[in-house]
C-alpha cells in the first residue's frame, strides 16, 4: 500500500502556470511507472503524462510543450510542472503509481481551474 497526496491546484488565468506535486509515503522506486490523469465534468479520466522508474516519459498530445514531469527520488515526490495553460486544462487531476505487480494506487486529486 501506498498513499499518494496532490498538492498544488489552484485557480489561474489562460496562460498562466502551476506546479502540482504528488508526495508518496514510501519509496518511489516500489513504482514502475508514475503518472498524472485528469477528469473534467462528464468525462472519463485520461492519462496526462506518466514517467517509469528510469525516468523515460510520456505526454498526452495535448500538453506537449506545455507540460513537464519529472521526480524527485529523494523527496519520493512526483512533479507535474504545467505551462500555457488553456480552459480545457480544467479538471482534477490525480496522481497515480502503479507497482511492479501492477497494482495501482491512486490520490484523491486536486482542483486545476483555468478561467478568466
């Protein structure tokens, strides 16, 4: 088990940026791979961008070049760095881990708003 805490949505303008961060309570290197999904109202949850334990990623065509992720090993912490952002962004996001075994674990999300 695992728990995985969001932190970091907040409200922001078109173009603006945030930082979300997903802090894990054990080592991160019990995952394969670590990701971000997000959920706007009346849709189904999507990948966002994921990175496996040798630090090799992958983004959903729509943030690239905008966003960024990456970890910090040390920190067991998982960053979703987010730039440009447009109103479609908005949706909670969730960070998700899945084990070697593939169990996955889940966050309980945090809100990005993006709107003028």
């Amino acid at each position: 088990q695992v728990q995985l805490v969001e932190s970091g949505g907040d409200w922001v303008q078109p173009g603006g940026s945030l930082r979300l961060s997903c802090a894990a309570s054990r080592s991160i290197f019990n995952f394969w791979v670590m990701g971000w999904y997000r959920q706007a109202p009346g849709k189904q949850r999507e990948l966002v961008a994921n990175i496996t334990f040798d630090e090799a990623t992958n983004y959903a065509d729509f943030v690239k070049g905008r966003f960024s992720i990456s970890r910090d090993n040390a920190q067991n912490t998982v960053i979703l760095q987010m730039n440009t952002l447009k109103p479609e962004d908005t949706a909670v996001y969730y960070c998700n881990a899945r084990a070697y075994d593939n169990a996955q674990y889940w966050g309980q999300g945090t809100q990005v708003t993006v709107s003028s």
